[in-house]
C-alpha cells in the first residue's frame, strides 16, 4: 500500500519518511490533518481570553536510521485544560544530527521557527518550550540548558525549561515515544 493510499488513522501508525506530510497538524481525536492557516485561525479566536497561554515545543528521537522530530503547539486555557496539534518530521541519521547536543539545538531551531510564524501572523508570542533541564541539575542537557535558553530569548521569546516545558518535555515527548512501523517507498 502506497501513502498516498492511507487513512489518516493508518497514518497515524506508519513513518512518513519522505516527509510528504510534515507541513500538515494533527490534532489527538481529529479525524483530519490540519494546515498552519487553520491552527493560526484557532489561536485568533482565542486570543482575546487572557486565560489562555500558547506554547510551542519540539522534542526527538532515534527510529533506525531515521531522526524522528515532533513539534507541538499547545493551546491551555488555565484551569481548564486546552488542546495540541503536532507535526512530524524525519532526517536521515547523518553526522550533524548525531550529537545529542547539536540534535537539542536542532528542536529549539524547530520551536522557533513555528513560534516566528504564529508571531508574524496573529501577533502573539508564544511562550518556547525546551526539552532540557536547569543548569543546576546533573544531567546531559543541563550543561548546555543555559545556551538552549540564550537561543529561545535571543529570538525575542520567553523560554521555559524542565520540568515546566510540557509542550516539549510531555506532550512532544509522547509522541516520539510511540510504536510506529516504518515504510519506507523504493
């Protein structure tokens, strides 16, 4: 079965490695894909209720001899609970990716880069989510959570990390966690 023949339910369980479909969201218990454009007209409903907070996080993952990148923007009204829609991507597994360090910047590149377009569009800053922890704690990424945070700020956003970044460290985090077959087109 070729990709272009997939549901979107069997999508949601194959790896589109040639990235046919990383322009398009998703959206948990939506039966469709959705375009920027659609999302973007989502946050402008929403933006007059100063409840609501709009984050945007990336997170990856080693699958095979792919990297698997997911992209979240989350929309939270406070006390209420709020909705995601996420995107992936794949890369092949080359040297640039292969540090895990270059792969982390490589996410905040990707948060900005969704973060500028609801910016330019709606006029709102959402506020950039990283997968790293705090420079006090002892682990890999809190060496460098200081130059991850520096790269968020120096774009003009608010940057929160671990364990407060839940559109990267929770939500984005899930779904590269996920069983998917791979099937790749010859």
């Amino acid at each position: 079965m070729s990709v272009d023949m997939l549901t979107v339910n069997e999508l949601e369980d194959e790896i589109d490695t040639e990235n046919k479909y990383s322009s398009l969201w998703k959206s948990p218990g939506a039966a469709k894909r959705f375009e920027m454009k659609e999302i973007l007209g989502h946050i402008n409903r929403v933006r007059y209720n100063s409840e609501y907070e709009i984050a945007v996080g990336t997170d990856s993952q080693y699958r095979g001899k792919y990297l698997f990148y997911i992209t979240v923007i989350a929309l939270w009204e406070r006390g209420k609970g709020g909705t995601y829609y996420y995107r992936s991507e794949y890369h092949k597994r080359q040297g640039f990716n292969s540090s895990q360090k270059m792969r982390m910047f490589e996410e905040v590149g990707k948060t900005i880069e969704v973060a500028n377009i609801i910016e330019q569009e709606t006029g709102i800053k959402p506020i950039c989510h990283v997968d790293a922890s705090l420079s006090v704690k002892k682990e890999y990424t809190s060496s460098f959570s200081e130059q991850l945070k520096g790269y968020v700020i120096s774009s003009g956003y608010d940057c929160v990390l671990k364990p407060e970044s839940y559109a990267a460290n929770c939500i984005a985090d899930k779904h590269t966690k996920r069983k998917l077959r791979v099937k790749e087109t010859i």
